[in-house]
C-alpha cells in the first residue's frame, strides 16, 4: 500500500484539505491519504480547539471521495508529535509506504518541528506548492539539509517513497483558503 499522510487540526476542514489530497492521490499513485486529525498542534493554542471526535465528524462528512479517510489515529496513540505518530504507523503497518503530505507553509517551518530530522530520517515529504515555486523552495530551511534528496515534480508517476526524499509537487491550481480564515468569517458573522 502507498498511504499519503496529511495531518492537521481540520478546525474547520476545507476544500484546501480536499484540493491536496486529491492532488496527492493522482500524482504519486496513492491508494489512499489518511488525515490525521490531531488532537492538539503543538505549534498552536488549543484555546476553542473543538474535540476530535467532533472535528472528525465534520471531515467525515466533508470528505467526497473513497480513497481519503478521517482518522483519529494520532489520539488512539496518544500521538502529537508528526515524528512519533510515523513511527507508530510503519511499526503497526510495515509493507505500508508512506508519504508525509505538506502545504509550503509547513515547508518553511518543518526545521521548528520537534524531531523533525528524525520524521525525514522515517518517511519522505511531500510539500504541494504553486507557481512560481522556485523561489519559494529554493529559500526553504530544509533545503540546507545535505542528507535530504529534492525532487521537483511537475507530473504524476509512480515514485518511490523512500525516506530522506522531498518530493515538490508543483501545481499550477491551488485553493487559497484556511481554517483560520474561515473561522475568522464565522465570528464577523456572529
């Protein structure tokens, strides 16, 4: 199985989150991406966070298609961290290759994750990112890590997903949106 990982708090999920995965699926010949929806981002506040069963619910009824699926993983193993959270899977899951799925932003701040040498050091990293992405991956923290492989991908195949390799999926259509932006709308309303 090629499994795409993409994790977040999904407070709320958007079409963003669909828009990658989907991206994800086609590109690199998924037979599936997991969301991980975390139960605490330990880079954010959990102030007004709602409960993961409650953020799963609403993914599960957000998804529109058989191949992504909510999980609550990362609470089953009493998870927060990406780095243990890959670990735990390819030791339940170990004919399973996995993919770490990533927007640009994450890119840039992947070197302020805890362990994050050691998530590149067990998985490979997919960061989906827009035109003109040169400039973008070039100033990019992790690209200074010599142990790390870079591929740019500008059209699917059937890669390998081996660790210490960072797939740079370039795409020409992107949704640009966020949970904070549309939980920030929701309070206007209010």
């Amino acid at each position: 199985m090629r499994v795409g990982l993409l994790g977040g708090s999904f407070n709320p999920p958007h079409e963003g989150h669909l828009h990658i995965s989907k991206i994800a699926l086609n590109t690199l010949h998924l037979d599936a991406v997991w969301w991980l929806v975390t139960p605490q981002n330990p880079m954010k506040s959990p102030q007004g966070l709602p409960s993961v069963s409650d953020r799963l619910e609403l993914c599960r009824k957000f998804i529109d298609h058989p191949k992504i699926i909510a999980t609550g993983i990362e609470s089953q193993f009493k998870t927060t961290y990406s780095y243990a959270t890959i670990k735990t899977l390819k030791q339940r899951f170990p004919y399973t290759k996995f993919a770490f799925i990533t927007g640009m932003d994450n890119a840039h701040n992947l070197h302020k994750w805890e362990k994050w040498r050691e998530l590149l050091d067990d998985t490979c990293i997919v960061h989906i990112t827009r035109a003109p992405p040169v400039k973008l991956i070039k100033n990019c923290p992790v690209r200074m890590l010599g142990s790390q492989k870079h591929i740019i991908l500008d059209r699917g195949g059937h890669v390998p997903l081996d660790s210490h390799t960072t797939y740079w999926l370039l795409q020409k259509k992107m949704v640009n949106i966020s949970s904070t932006e549309i939980r920030k709308k929701s309070i206007k309303k209010q």
